[in-house]
C-alpha cells in the first residue's frame, strides 16, 4: 500500500487478527493502543487482535508498506496499491476460506 504525504490508514480494531506491519520507504508514526512510535525505512512493527491503531505518514514522500494478518484477512494474491483502493474493495477482498500453496 502506499500513503500520500499526510495520509493515514484510519484508526481501526481487528478483534480477531494479529497484524505485521513493514515499512518499505518513507517516515511515520505508528498508533498503537494509545501509543505513538516513529517508524521509518525497513522498520516492522506488530499489532496484537484487539489492539486499536493507526500507521500515518509524516513524511514529503509517499509512504510504501505492507501487511500480513494473522489468520487471514484478505484472499490470496491480494495488493492494494493505495487507501482509496483498499476502501472501495473492502468487502469483497475479505478471505473465504480458500489457501493456497
């Protein structure tokens, strides 16, 4: 995913999913819980089922990241280039129950 400059994900709670988070470039802090952690390049942070967090990019440049939800998520294959796009296919990305190898 990418956020523009100034851009964040939304606070939100995965009641029944662990979340790894990895930042590929840019700067921003992190929102877990209450408490905020810059993060920068190369920087990973995990957030526990139930936890309520936010990732915001601080930085001028476009803030790549990526995330693993742990059990699934999202079906296989997923990649949401941007917010906008990841908000308009919410619904329908959610995992059905299918793996793969």
């Amino acid at each position: 995913m990418s956020l523009k400059s100034g851009q964040d994900i939304g606070r939100e709670v995965h009641e029944n999913h662990d979340q790894f988070i990895r930042i590929e470039s840019g700067t921003g802090i992190v929102f877990i819980d209450g408490v905020e952690t810059v993060v920068a390049d190369d920087d990973a942070v995990v957030i526990p089922a139930g936890a309520e967090h936010n990732v915001t990019n601080t930085g001028d440049t476009e803030m790549k990241l990526y995330t693993v939800y742990g059990p699934a998520e999202h079906r296989d294959g997923i990649i949401h280039e941007t917010k906008d796009i990841a908000e308009a296919n919410h619904e329908q990305d959610h995992f059905n129950g299918k793996t793969t190898e």
